[in-house]
C-alpha cells in the first residue's frame, strides 16, 4: 500500500531548498532529476517529447499497492517508446526529453485538474496508492514529477529557434478485451499540419497500417503536451503511437524508428518554412 505521510506542506508556498522531514517519505526515493535530456544541444528543429518512458515507481510508495506484474505492465509505461524515441534523437540529433518517473505516479501529457493525471484505476487494474488522495498529496506529485517536467519542456521550446514538436508513445494490442487493428498512430489537437504531411506520406508506402487519431484522439485528452508547448506558439506538432507488440525486440525497435525517420524526414521537407 502507498506510505505518504505529511507534516507541514503547502503548495503554494514559495519553493524551498528541501527538508525531507517536512515531505512526503516518497521524496527521499526519488531520484535527484525526475527529467532525462539527451542531446540538448541538438542542431535539429524536431524536439522529441517521451512522458511515458519509465515504469519507476519511487520506493516509498510501495508499488502503489500493485502486484510486481501489473507494476511491471503497459499502465505503468509506453514499453518500447524510449528505445524508438533515442533512435530518433540519435537519427534526427534531436533534443529528447523524457521523464524518469511512472505514469502511474503523475501522467505528465495530462494537466493537474485532470482526473486522469492520477489514475485508481487503469484498464482492467485498480490502483490502491491512487486511491482517496488529498489536495496536499495530489499537489506534492504535481509539484515534484510534473511541474519539473514541463519546465524543462517550456525552456526547450522556449531556447530554441524553431521547434517541431514529436511526442513517442506506444499502445497495447489488446484493450478491455478489445483487440486493435490500427498499427500506428498519427495523432494531432488543432493543427494538424505535420500530422496531414506524415498521413500522406505513409499511404505512399503502407508498410503499417497507419490511423488518424488511433486508438486516441484529443477528445480523449491525450494532446496536453502538444496544447500546452506547441499550439499557443504555432509550432508544427505530432503525437505518434505505436502498438507495442510492434516493439518486442531490437529489430522491431530499429524498423520503427527507420520507418518514422523517413516519414517525419518527408513531411517536414513538405512543410519546409513552417514551424
């Protein structure tokens, strides 16, 4: 079961050093970035986005109350999206930002008045550390896993000329039962402009079967990232899901990756001048 205990916090005091005597015991088990930046040099506009990267969850929240396999499962993580999202940086020398933390602790492409942000419940799974939070609680995971993750975003997008936004995201085959056909997903909020350009330029080549908006769309709340860092400032944008069976080894991976080098490759020479 989850162990957060509190003394003395309030989320809208000004950020202190910390005193761990003064915060939740799951601080002290987490690591001292909660955000990994590959490349933040990088000379490319395209700036690659994972927030589902790890499946970490911090000692001192106990697994949440979860079995080691559902822990270990798709609702803790985006298995194989890392590994695409560090080819493509390594392809592209592309920024990459990632977050170290599972989506079962906070989901960073979800806002904190999202209901989804902190999930009891997952799929088929109930999650017992998620369970009957209080504002306290639910503003520490706020403040420690997703506040530092979106400024490192913000400050990307920010020192940057130009910026193509890229979030890498994978989805499980079989969902609630139901099996998905769609192998990858192009998904975009309001503009739609990259999304349009790799759309075309995958039905000149259908090696996978590629869907607009599946198995997600913005209606289900999964473009915060792209709504919060990409629309108010204009900047061309995508979000790309991949089913993860599609991800089960390096060969995989390496298709993958290959795959959506070209495809972003093509589309970006399509919107040369835009950003």
């Amino acid at each position: 079961m989850c162990s957060e205990t509190y003394s003395s916090y309030n989320p809208n005091s000004p950020r202190r050093p910390l005193n761990l005597s003064t915060k939740p015991n799951w601080l002290a088990t987490l690591p001292a970035s909660v955000v990994s930046t590959a490349r933040p040099k990088a000379d490319s506009a395209v700036l690659l986005v994972c927030e589902h990267a790890s499946r970490f969850i911090p000692e001192g929240l106990g697994n949440l109350g979860l079995d080691e396999a559902a822990a270990q499962s798709h609702i803790a993580w985006d298995p194989g999206a890392m590994a695409v999202a560090e080819r493509l940086s390594d392809a592209l020398d592309a920024t990459l930002i990632s977050q170290k933390i599972s989506r079962l602790v906070y989901d960073c492409n979800r806002p904190p008045e999202s209901d989804q942000a902190i999930r009891p419940e997952s799929e088929v799974y109930n999650i017992p550390g998620n369970t009957g939070l209080t504002a306290a609680q639910r503003a520490a995971r706020t403040d420690y896993i997703y506040r530092p993750f979106q400024s490192a975003l913000a400050e990307a997008v920010k020192t940057r000329p130009q910026t193509v936004l890229v979030t890498i995201h994978s989805f499980t085959p079989i969902y609630n039962d139901m099996p998905r056909a769609v192998e990858v997903g192009i998904l975009h909020d309001s503009d739609s402009r990259l999304a349009d350009a790799m759309l075309a330029a995958a039905a000149k080549n259908p090696v996978f079967r590629v869907e607009r908006n599946a198995p997600y769309g913005p209606e289900d709340g999964v473009t915060h990232t792209l709504a919060e860092h990409a629309l108010p400032r204009g900047h061309l944008n995508v979000m790309i899901e991949v089913r993860n069976d599609l991800l089960a080894n390096e060969a995989g991976i390496a298709a993958i990756a290959t795959w959506l080098e070209n495809l972003l490759t093509s589309a970006l020479n399509e919107l040369d001048g835009e950003t």
